[in-house]
C-alpha cells in the first residue's frame, strides 16, 4: 500500500473524527448531536477544498453554523401539515437537510396568471402558522414557480408575488415578517413537462420551506 499523500492524512482524520462524533452522540440532545456531525462535514469539506489543516478548521466551522436539526417538534409539525393536506395533491416531505418542505401545486393554491391566495390554500397556510410562535429557531422560505407559457417578464415577478401573498398571509395569522423569506424562480425550475397541461399544472406551485437551527 502506498503511503497517505498529505491530502489524504487530512481528509483521513477528518473522517475517523467524524467517526468518533457520531459514535459519542448517543449521549447529546438533537442539536448537539446535528452541531457536531455537521462540524465533522465541514471539516472533511474544508479539507477537500483548501488541502490543508486550517481550511479544515474553516470548513467546520460552516458545517457547524449551517447545520440544521428533525426536533421532536419538526415531526409533529410535519405530522400535522400531513393531516391537514390530507387528499389535496399537497406533498409534506422531510428534504435531506433536515427542512419540512411542502410542495402546494396550483389547483389549491392560486389560479393561472394570479397571485390571490384560493380558499382552499387558506387552511393549510392556518396550520402551518399555528404553534410558529413557540418556535423562535425556525425559518421560513417560500419560493413561487410558474409554468413556460408567457415571458420572463410576465413569470418572474408573477412567481415572486405568488411567494409574498402566502408570506403576507402568515404574517396575517401572526407570523413575524422578518422570519420568512421569499424568492420567485419563473419558470427556470420545472418538475414536469411543459409541454402538457398536465405538466404545467404540476409547475405552477409554491414551495415551502421550515427548518430549525442547532441552538
């Protein structure tokens, strides 16, 4: 066997504390637990991108900050977004970074070329605001698409005011403004073809993101 470069010293002990930390989280809460081993990722990722110890020490330290956690309170949360959606075309998923997504297609949520919240949407913008309070780590982002047809200049904006009309809701039902952060993609970031009404129905959406911060 050829002896470890000085890249792979590193990267190699970067993964066997990796290892130690989660083996030792048996121990921790939940947001220690996902400090810690987003500190060891970030460490391997500082490793990886500067070749040299203090890059390492760099990339923990962003592992660590940017690290979200599932908390016994995200589950219910999603539980309850579950409950709520239940048989709209809503999908409540938990994403690989730990967030609560909801994927709110157009046919419950805002009617073609309109940014009007519909009555049906309404509900399940009530649950999602509900207990929010009692959450202060969280943050919100809300992200409006739009289907192909019509320009950049009709969808883009189109697909920003689909994102500030839920956001102005939740801050109706008592969520705090500066919480929720809100993008519009256009068209840019289709789920389906576009080249059916079917397909640009599934594009026409809002995404909703929740996620909890490590305290």
């Amino acid at each position: 066997m050829k002896n470890s470069t000085p890249l792979h010293r590193p990267m190699l002990a970067g993964l066997s504390a990796l290892m130690v930390l989660v083996s030792g989280c048996a121990d921790m809460t939940e947001a220690q637990r996902s400090a810690a081993i987003g500190a060891g990722v970030g460490s391997l990722a500082g490793v990886a991108i500067g070749h040299n110890r203090e890059s390492a020490a760099i990339g923990a330290g962003v592992g660590a900050l940017g690290g979200y956690v599932w908390s016994t309170q995200m589950a219910k949360k999603k539980a309850a977004m579950e409950q709520a959606t239940a048989g709209t075309g809503v999908d409540v998923t938990q994403t690989a970074d730990n967030q609560l997504k909801l994927n709110i297609p157009s046919d419950i949520s805002f009617d073609i070329n309109s940014a009007e919240i519909k009555p049906n949407l309404r509900p399940i913008l009530d649950q999602f605001a509900q207990g929010l309070a009692n959450q202060p780590n969280t943050e919100i982002r809300i992200i409006g698409h739009t289907d192909s047809t019509g320009s950049d200049a009709i969808n883009n904006p189109l697909s920003v005011n689909r994102a500030a009309s839920a956001r102005n809701y939740l801050v109706s039902r008592g969520v705090n403004y500066q919480r929720i952060q809100i993008d519009g993609r256009g068209s840019y970031e289709p789920i389906a073809d576009n080249s059916t009404e079917y397909g640009r129905a599934k594009n026409r959406r809002i995404e909703m993101f929740m996620a909890e911060r490590a305290r």
